[in-house]
C-alpha cells in the first residue's frame, strides 16, 4: 500500500508530465538529394533565411538546431576560422490564435411524455460553464541544407519542416523547451525518407 508522500510525488509528477506534453506529436516532413554522402560531415554553420529576422526568439531555435545538427556528425567552425562548408538556412514561424466553440455555449433540449399523472412537456436547458477555448500557440521551423560556395541558388542538400501546436499556457509554447522539442523531432533518424511525413512523439 502507498503511502500519502509516495501517492503525493507521483500525482506531481504525473501533473509535470501532462503540463510539458504537446497536445499530438510533432509533424516532420523531409526531403533530401540522391546523393546524401555530404551530409551529416564537416563544418556547418546556422543562419537565418531570406527574410527571417536575427532576434532572441531566433537565436533560441538556431541555437537548439545548431546542437541537433552536431549531433548528427557535423562541427561548427570556429570563431576566428574560416567559413563553414555548408549552411543550414534556418526560417522560424510562430503563430497564435483563439479556437473558437464548435458549439452554442446553451443547449436546449425538450422532451415529451404521454398517458398517466403528470404528463407533458418537459424543458430542460444546460449551460456550458468550461469557458471559452484555450489560445493556441503553433509553432513552426524550416532548415535548409546547401553547400556554401554554391548558395543561396544551388539545389538543397536536404530540407526539413517540422510544427507542432500547443496551449498557449504549456511550457512548449515558450522557446527553450520547444526549440528543443521541434529540432530533436526535426533531425530524429537524419535524414530520413525523402518526401515522407512523420509523426515524432
């Protein structure tokens, strides 16, 4: 039999879990060239898109790709070195909205009755009180793989998207533990089925 700190522990625990678990798995899809004997080997270095802006948030999931991509085999070069061998062009999109009810928050319902005492109508009217739905937060990365010297024209070496969706209010919402979360799904098995989707838990 448990005893009240054991069962105490591991309802917080459980409660933990349930807070930092993504509401479904993370969606990645990728796509790479023939030839994949340069990937994952030699100097490579993190940079934004056309068009990303180089702010916190950004650095943030650069950072956490960075980390998977040397997990992978490649080494960043340097401060003071020369140039990477390749680039990981890195775009970031976060967005957020508010679901909306999918049904009336009063419900109404009517039913009848036939023969003996007390027969009728009878109304009956229930109100949701659960409050509107939670604000969403989805987030998504794209990277790029392309060697330096022929970019930003030259066909990729390999392409990644990943996104997931979750509460506004979850700890994944925030940057340290969804850059973290989004790039381990993105480059899980690297490189992966070209042109196949995946669900990463």
């Amino acid at each position: 039999m448990r005893t009240l700190p054991a069962l105490l522990a591991l309802t917080a625990a459980l409660a933990l879990n349930a807070c930092v678990a993504p509401v479904g798995p993370v969606e990645v899809t990728r796509f790479h060239a023939p030839d994949m004997s340069r990937l994952g080997r030699g100097t490579i270095r993190v940079e934004p898109a056309t068009g990303q802006a180089d702010n916190l948030e950004f650095r943030t999931y650069a950072a956490a790709v960075a980390r998977e991509l040397t997990r992978i085999g490649y080494t960043e070069p340097l401060p003071g070195q020369a140039a990477s061998a390749q680039i990981a062009l890195l775009t970031l999109e976060r967005n957020t909205y508010q679901p909306q009810r999918s049904n009336s928050p009063v419900s109404v319902g009517v039913g009848g009755g036939t023969g003996g005492y007390g027969s009728g109508v009878g109304l009956g009217i229930g109100f949701d009180l659960s409050g509107k739905p939670k604000e969403q937060v989805e987030t998504r990365v794209f990277v790029s793989i392309r060697d330096r010297a022929a970019a930003p024209t030259a066909t990729a070496l390999w392409e990644g998207r990943a996104g997931f969706v979750v509460r506004g209010d979850s700890p994944l919402a925030q940057a340290p533990l969804g850059s973290a979360k989004v790039a381990e799904a993105l480059f899980k098995g690297f490189p992966g089925q070209s042109g196949e989707t995946i669900q990463v838990k």
